[in-house]
C-alpha cells in the first residue's frame, strides 16, 4: 500500500518530524510513503531525507516523468549519501519505503 502526501512542511523541525513519522509507518505498516517537493528545493528534501531517515531506508527518486530526461532511480539512503545527487529544477516525485 501507500500513501501521498503531497508537499511536506518547509520549516525545518516540523518536516524533520514529518518524515520520522512517515517512516515509522513504512516500518509499522508496510506502506511506502510519496511526496512532492517544489523543484528549487529538491536537493534540500535529498539532504533532509539523508539527515532524518535510517540508513537502510530506501529512497526513490522520480525525476521528469513524461518528459525526454525522466529519470527514476533507487537506492537506500545511505547509497544515495555515498553519491549524492545534483537535482535539476525539474518537477519530482519522492518515495519513502523499506
């Protein structure tokens, strides 16, 4: 199953406490967790991603979809920290899941 979200909160604390609760319910109930971001902020919701999630939580990142550079990646967040990407401000789609 999963769920969206839509945008997640901007201000820094509660979007750290949004994304802990989304992943509890990853863990909890099996439910991977969407979201959107405003293209300009796409590599801080990355960062935010890799700061307040478990390492072995995987990160799907949907970048472009329709368009001649869509790009639809996955990997666990701590491969993502590894190689962190460099987002265009293109329109993007995140999903939380284990």
């Amino acid at each position: 199953s999963f769920a969206f979200h839509g945008y997640l909160p901007i201000e820094g604390g509660e979007r750290a406490k949004t994304l802990k609760r989304l992943e509890q319910r990853i863990y909890n109930e099996g439910e991977t967790q969407i979201f959107i971001e405003t293209p300009y902020r796409n590599d801080k919701m990355v960062e935010d991603c890799l700061r307040y999630c478990r390492p072995q939580t995987r990160l799907c990142i949907a970048l472009g979809i329709t368009t001649g550079e869509e790009s639809i990646r996955t990997l666990s967040l701590a491969e993502w920290a590894k190689r962190k990407p460099a987002l265009p401000k293109t329109p993007c789609i995140f999903l939380l899941y284990k």
